[in-house]
C-alpha cells in the first residue's frame, strides 16, 4: 500500500539484548554481537542453543499503577518499555487521546514452573493426559494470573492502560509478517485521519518452550552463533532473540506543527503473504521490493529474516536484477541481535531511523569480505522476509530529504 503525503517517524523505543535504543545502537555500530550460547530455564536436557535473550526491561518505572505488573508477561512488559520510550523520544510523555497503537507480537511465551502444576493435575494414572480431568481439576491448581500472561491480546491491551492510549488499536500475531501488517494498518489510521498519532511495532519472546520448540520442529533454528551470520558461508538459521520496538508515527503538518524532531520520513510500504518455499517466492518478493522503493535503487537495503546461505544468495541476485546499474549494499541485523519474529522488522526500523537521523552508516553483516562499510545513506529500505510466508517492506528517508 502506498499513499500520497508524507508520514515521519518522531519517535523510536528500543530493548534488545544490548539494553535500550541507545545502548544497543552504540553495541551495534561497534560491532559487538548479542548472540550467546543459551539453556532454556526450566527445561533440563534442552541442548543449549545460540541466543539474544534480553536483560528484563524497566516496566514499572513506566507505570502510574505498579499493580498492572503482576498482569504482564515478558512480552506485555516489552510492548509497555519500547512504547513509553518510543513516545519519549517523541517528546509525546502524554499522548493526545487519539493515539493508536498497532502491535506485533509472538507465540504465546509461558514458564514451565506456572503450567506445570495445572498439566500435572490432568494426567490418568498412568501417566496420559485426560483433558477432561485437567478442566475439573487442573483449573483448580493453576494460578489465577497466569490466563492473563498467557493471552495474546494482553499485551495491547496493558500496554493502552498503563500509557493511557485511548485510539484505534489492533494486534496481529504470529510472525515477522505480521508487523509489516501493523505497519500497514497504522500508515491507512494517519492517512484517513483516524489518528492523530499511531505507535506501531512488535514484541516478542522467542527464548521460550512453545516459541523455540516451533521454530525448532521448523528447522529454523542454528546450532551456532556462526550458523547464525547472514551472508556467512555456512549461514543456516536464525538464532532466537527476546526483543521489542516501536515507532512513533505522525503526518508531517501536525508533526511540524507541534515542533516535533523527525528521525526518518516512511514513504512507502508494502505487504504481501505467499508460502515460504513456493517457486513464485522470489518473484513476490521482487514485487513487494519493487513496490516498496518506488522505483530507484535505496542505498542500502537493510534485511532481516534471510534463513540460510541460499536465501542471501537469492537477495543478492535479486537486488542485481532490480537494480543492475546501482545495486544496495545489502546489510542484515539477524546476526548481531539475534531474531526474534514480530519484533525484528520494527528493530530494523527503528535502527535505520535512529541512523538516518544521526547521518551515521547502518551497521550489520553483509555478501562483502571485511567488516561493512557502506556510505551513509539517505534513504533505506528495511525488508523481511519472514518465516511465516510474509513477505514486508518500508523506505525510510532522511527527514530532509524531501521536506
């Protein structure tokens, strides 16, 4: 979808392994690497992994009321920090009224140590699950909170209540595709005059038993951190990450009439669904890319969600057909902060507006030997390519460019 008038991005919240936006930018543009070998709590003989979880972020300290706590999951507490960071940076502590948020989030993530008691209770005899006798007996044994944790819904809806956020609103979940789908939504709410301002972003858990067993079972998931380095030879998987990030949207005459700082302009977006391995992949993807950069080449395309050696190897071909006089330097995150589905294409976004308006060069991994070093950009389109068949593009541009 793309519409006449521009959008700005005025505001970025970011927690990643690193710590906050400014502390995992600073990581990133030394090069550091989040990825370390993880063992999944509470799951003995679980082969350790390579991850990103990230350190628990500061929820209460953006809460009027403490007691909402004791409601959020891992992942609420994410969608709560990077939204009230987001809107700080924004300079919007309190928000208009018809603020709208759109919100990505992942497979339900749960401790073992709160569902085990209730699973307990349901087993026969002889050890076999009896789902009759775990709805009679085993409710009784788990812990009122933990339906609240656990629902999907939850971590929009907290996150509205503790921000006082009283506009539009939608969570879409599972998957990577799923945020260039909140993206979508929040760009038409600004665009028909819905919103006034639109939050839009991601959080998710992907060091968890159901999130890493799925990924797992998909055969998505590295057995090194080496594994892990998009454009590496042996690139095979993405390593699991906790992460969360949101963007602050506003049109640019209310943005400006306010005295708002833009970090980034959003031009264009564009959105499509199709199966991962289909033959015809490649070619929608070169179609939402297309779309996506109105035509001439982005200096930089910045990447995430590319599962293997063999999937770099087809964005490079394609970027060399799309654009054979001036291909982009093609840069991808995956590999320092680790992957985490809903939240990843919302970081990239937000590491690219964060540089873009600090006139810095996007860090990552990328096909050329050495570290990268590509020109400071002026424009950058931020893709994923999800696992999950969804296929996502937005450019960014400097906030001058344009104005």
């Amino acid at each position: 979808m793309s519409a006449p008038g521009r959008t700005l991005v005025t505001g970025a919240g970011l927690h990643t392994a690193f710590g906050d936006g400014p502390e995992s930018l600073a990581a990133l543009q030394a090069g550091r690497r989040a990825l370390r070998a993880f063992e999944l709590a509470g799951a003995p003989g679980f082969p350790a992994l390579p991850g990103a979880p990230c350190p628990p972020p500061p929820t209460s300290g953006f809460l009027a009321d403490r007691k909402l706590q004791k409601y959020m999951s891992p992942t609420a507490e994410l969608a709560v920090v990077v939204c009230a960071r987001a809107l700080a940076a924004a300079a919007l502590s309190s928000p208009p009224e018809d603020t709208s948020l759109y919100l990505a989030t992942g497979l339900i993530a749960f401790d073992l140590a709160a569902v085990y008691p209730t699973m307990a209770a349901g087993l026969t005899a002889d050890g076999r699950p009896d789902y009759a006798y775990m709805g009679a007996e085993g409710i009784r044994r788990c812990n009122p909170l933990m339906p609240f944790k656990m629902l999907l819904n939850m971590p929009l809806g907290l996150a509205s209540i503790a921000l006082g956020l009283r506009g539009e609103n939608a969570i879409l979940y599972p998957g990577a595709g799923q945020a260039g789908a909140a993206l979508e939504a929040a760009l038409r709410g600004l665009r028909r005059g819905r919103a006034g301002c639109a939050l839009v972003g991601g959080s998710g858990q992907a060091l968890s038993l159901l999130p890493l067993c799925t990924a797992l079972r998909a055969d998505q998931v590295p057995t090194t951190a080496e594994a892990a380095r998009p454009f590496a030879p042996g690139h095979r998987g993405l390593a699991p990450a906790d992460q969360g990030a949101a963007l602050v949207l506003e049109q640019e005459p209310a943005a400006r009439a306010r005295g708002a700082r833009p970090l980034a302009a959003l031009e264009r977006v564009s959105v499509a669904w199709g199966p991962r391995q289909a033959a015809g992949a490649t070619d929608l993807l070169a179609e939402v890319l297309r779309d996506a950069s109105g035509g001439p080449p982005p200096p930089v395309l910045l990447v995430t969600g590319s599962p293997d050696a063999a999937g770099d190897a087809a964005l490079v071909s394609l970027c060399a057909r799309l654009w054979p006089a001036r291909p982009p330097a093609l840069l991808s995150l995956d590999g320092l902060l680790g992957f985490s589905e809903p939240a990843a294409f919302p970081a990239a976004l937000a590491v690219a507006s964060l540089c873009l308006a600090a006139g810095a060069p996007l860090p990552g991994d990328g096909p050329q030997a050495g570290p990268p070093s590509p020109p400071t950009p002026d424009r950058v389109l931020v893709t994923a390519v999800g696992p999950d068949g969804g296929l996502s593009a937005a450019l960014l541009a400097a906030p001058e460019v344009g104005a």
